[in-house]
C-alpha cells in the first residue's frame, strides 16, 4: 500500500473550535478527556470517537506505541468510512 507523505502540521485545539466545527473528533478516550477539558461542556454533542461513527465505542491505537501502523491504518479507514456515511445521510 502507498500512502504519500507530504508536510503536515498540527496545532492545539482551542475553545473557539467547538463553534466553528459541526464535528470534533478524538482517536481515544484520552483525546476525548483533553478534549473536553479545553472546549468544556458538550451541548451540541459535537465530540466524539471516531470509531463510534462505525458503532463502538473503541479506541484507534497510537502506532507510535504499538509499532502496528497497518492495523492503525484499517480502523482509521472503518473509522472515516463510516463518518462519510454519516455525512451523506
């Protein structure tokens, strides 16, 4: 499989985020936990996992500590599918 690299860059989320995104999306319950401990309440039920989009409620695995980035990469994959499906809907 041949992923392209190309130069990418993140920042901090910030409070103002939550109103200008319809959707926040964390990897694990640790993203999700500093996620709302920086936007605060969730009224709008914006923040959520990305597999929850696939209907569980489960964690994508950091390959920085798991070494396995192929199956990091298939649940990002069920993962972001199913939130395109969302969307369409």
């Amino acid at each position: 499989m041949h992923i392209p690299f190309t130069k990418r860059h993140a920042r901090q989320i910030t409070k103002a985020d939550y109103d200008y995104y319809d959707d926040i999306i964390g990897m694990d319950h640790y993203n999700l936990r500093n996620m709302k401990h920086i936007l605060g309440k969730d009224p709008e039920h914006k923040i959520s996992l990305l597999y929850q989009f696939a209907g569980q409620d489960k964690d994508i695995a950091d390959p920085w500590y798991t070494g396995n980035f192929d199956e990091t990469y298939d649940d990002v994959i069920i993962g972001c599918k199913a939130l395109l499906n969302k969307i369409l809907d």
